[in-house]
C-alpha cells in the first residue's frame, strides 16, 4: 500500500512582493518553517481528508469527485484554469467560496481532478496537512501547501517514478507547475514566486516568466520575522493593489518600477567586490526602509506593521512587511553588529504588543518526498507529528 510523506518549505519575499505580480523582478528566500503531507491509498474508494490547520476533516467517495478527460500538454496543466470545474467543485465541497477550508480543499480537489488514475480511482486515498508556517501570514502557506498537494498526487499516481524517465529537473518543474494550479485556485492571481521559491529551495531572484537566477550570498543574512496576528488574504491584498493600478496607472507604474530596481539594487550590492559587509549590511536595510515605503503608498501596510517598524527602529533596525501585507508578517534585519541583548529587547517589545517572533533559517532545502516503508494512520502521523518533522533530515529532496 505505498504511503508517502511530502514537504515543503514557506517563503519569505526580502524585496518586490506586489511588483512581481506585474512582471517585475523580486528577491526571496525558503524558510526553515515548512509544511507536511502525509498521502497513502486506501482500499474503500474514499478520499479522506484531514487539515487540521484549517479545521477541515472531510470525506468524499472517490467516485463522486469529477474527473478531466486526458487534456493537451498532459502531464503538465493546461494553458488556462478550468473555470467550469472550479465552480463544480466550490458546489461539490459546499464550504463556501472564499473561507480557508474551501479554498484549500478545492485546491486538493482541482488537481485531484486532473491528477488521478484508474488505478488510484479504484482504491481511494487518505490525504493529511500539517504546517510550521502561521497560515494567511506572509510567509507563502498557501504556496507551501499547494506544493506538498501537487508533491503528493504527483507521486502517489506515478508521475514521478523512475518509469517516467523524469529526471530531477523536470521532476520540480512538474510539481512547480500543478502547484502553481493550486495557488491560483487559493490567491486568483499569483506571480508564482512563492510556489517556485517552495519547489526549488534556495534564495532567488524572480521574475514571471523567466529563468530563475540564484542569490548567492543570501544564506548569511539573519532576520527576525514578527506575526503581527492580524489576519490578511493574499487574494484580497492582491485585489486592492489591483484596483489602485488600474485606477492611477500613471502613478502607480513608476511604483512598481521603483520596487523592481530595488532587488537589482540588491544583486548590485551582493556583486560589489570590495564593500565590506557593515557596508553591505547598511545599504540593505537601506533598501528594506525604501521597499516598505513604497508598498506603504501601494496601500498594503497596516497599522500594526507600522508598530513593527516604530519599535524596531527605535533600536535601530529596520523591517517592512512581507508578503502581501494589510496584516501579517514583517521582516527586521538583524545586522551583525547588532548585540544579542538588542535582540532581546526588541523581542520583549514586539510580544508586548502581542506580536509572535521568530527565527528561523532562510535558503534551506525545497520540496521533498520520503517513502513510508509501513502505512500509517492520520491519527498517528497527527499524534506524532513532531517526530516525523524531526525526521526532515532523512527526507529525500528534489536537490
Ligand atoms: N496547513 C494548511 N492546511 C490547509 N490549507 C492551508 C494551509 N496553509 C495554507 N493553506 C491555504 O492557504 C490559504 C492562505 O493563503 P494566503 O492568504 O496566501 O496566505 P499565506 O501568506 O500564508 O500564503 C488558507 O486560506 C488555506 O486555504
Ligand atoms: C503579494 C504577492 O507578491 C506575495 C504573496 O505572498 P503571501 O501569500 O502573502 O505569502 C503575491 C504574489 O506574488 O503572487
Ligand atoms: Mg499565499
């Protein structure tokens, strides 16, 4: 009864979060927070579901759930989403269109749909999330969730197995792609960045539609990331930065324009033989103040990311949103010379307001897949969650 888990990690967007989704360059970084799935047949033709990160515990006969007819370009998803399946689909889970639970059990079932084979269909499938990543935060859940789904259906059909004659490359971009699918179920509109950053690991420069260029370099710099709790959608966020373009194009190009010279300032900064690191740690943050104006005057900030960057230069660091903003996540640069008590202080000041910091890695692995030897149960991936999360080390990544 084969039986695998997948993981995948979230993101964090340094500069161009918004620009990118207009084609313009942005800079970003996998996190060490990622997500797992757990997905293995089983043999009563149910799919049964467990997300407990969005309360979703639901069960479906596999029969029931519509299936595609081969499509062109198969394996890989079609040009443009089927819209009449994703509104079969928004009536076929009955949760609501726009609630966290529909969105990602949609997401699940759109490329459940497209995805599975007879061979699966005979069987059925038990399919559980769990996630490190605060949900609707900034920090790319919803992409780290739709890489290990398509991770998932991807193995548990056979599209990645030896037999394809997939080699790692492509193996990543397949998964990137479906994954992609499930974000634009989830966000409407993403760029892509965050699925990709997900898929591949890494830190890397991005934009839609061309080759990704790696950012060495990157990996040393050290950041806190402070949930502001205030809840935010993507899809919303996204929306309103659309309707103000649309509105004053005139303004809002050289805007985004802006935003796209500040990660080729960054590269430019990263390239520069001879600029010491104080230096180079300097102009960053620089950089960062620059970015969070602009996404300011984009209308993504909110008041509590305000107290972030109040707070934190107090202390003399500086920090902007990240990710789409209106709530969520900010970044603070923690330059080297900055001292560990400073850190703590500013720590101690940001939960104060009842913000959650973190620290954690950035550039780490992406997606990854490791086969089960025995079957287990949801209850016993859920009751022991923290040691197959311990296990990530054993994992085997598309690297
Ligand atoms: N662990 C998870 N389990 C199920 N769904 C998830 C999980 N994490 C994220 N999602 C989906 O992603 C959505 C949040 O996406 P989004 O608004 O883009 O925020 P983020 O910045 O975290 O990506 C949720 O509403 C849900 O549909
Ligand atoms: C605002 C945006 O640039 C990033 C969104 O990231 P997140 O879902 O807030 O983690 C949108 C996108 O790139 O698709
Ligand atoms: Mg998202």
């Amino acid at each position: 009864m084969p039986s695998y888990f997948t993981s995948s990690p979230g993101k964090v967007i340094l500069f161009g979060e918004h620009a990118v989704v207009y084609g313009k360059v942005a800079t970003a970084g996998s996190l060490g927070l990622r997500s797992y799935a757990l997905i293995q047949t089983r043999e009563d033709k149910k799919i049964e579901v467990n997300l407990p990160d969005v309360q979703l515990a639901r069960s479906w006969n596999i029969n029931d759930v519509p299936r595609q007819a081969r499509w062109e370009g198969y394996p890989y998803p079609p040009q443009s989403m089927n819209t009449d399946l994703l509104a079969q689909l928004t009536k076929f889970v009955d949760l609501g269109s726009q609630t966290n639970r529909s969105q990602a059990a949609i997401a699940l079932l759109y490329l459940h749909s497209f995805l599975t084979t007879d061979e699966t269909l005979v069987r059925g499938y038990d399919f559980v999330v769990r996630s490190n990543l605060p949900v609707g935060a900034g920090l790319g859940s919803s992409a780290s969730y739709s890489v290990c789904v398509a991770t998932a259906l991807l193995q548990l059909n056979g599209y990645l197995s030896a037999g394809k004659g997939l080699d790692v490359a492509a193996q990543r971009d397949l998964v990137n792609q479906w994954a992609f699918q499930a974000e634009k179920v989830i966000h409407g509109n993403p760029s892509g960045i965050d699925n990709t950053v997900s898929t591949l690991g890494g830190a890397v420069m991005f934009r839609k539609g061309e080759k990704i260029e790696p950012l060495p370099g990157f990996q040393s710099l050290r950041f806190l990331l402070t949930n502001t709790r205030v809840p935010r959608e993507t899809q919303v966020q996204v929306a309103n930065v659309r309707k103000l373009h649309d509105k004053f194009p005139t303004v809002v190009n050289p805007m985004l324009d802006a935003i796209n010279e500040i990660s080729n300032s960054c590269k430019d900064i990263f390239s520069q033989d001879g600029l010491d690191r104080a230096h180079l740690l300097a102009r960053f943050g620089e950089l960062v103040d620059v970015n969070h104006g602009l996404l300011a005057a984009l209308g993504v900030s909110h008041p509590s990311l305000e107290k972030v960057r109040e707070i934190s230069s107090k202390l003399g660091l500086k920090s902007k949103l990240t990710g789409a903003g209106g709530g969520g996540c900010a970044l603070t640069l923690i330059r080297d010379d900055v001292s560990s008590e400073t850190v703590v202080v500013v720590k101690q000041l940001l939960e104060a307001e009842g913000f959650q910091c973190m620290e954690t890695s950035v550039g780490g692995p992406g997606a990854g897949i490791l086969t089960l030897t025995h079957p287990t149960t949801i209850a016993e991936f859920l009751a022991h969650e923290k040691s197959y999360f311990e296990a990530t080390q054993n994992w085997a990544y598309f690297v």
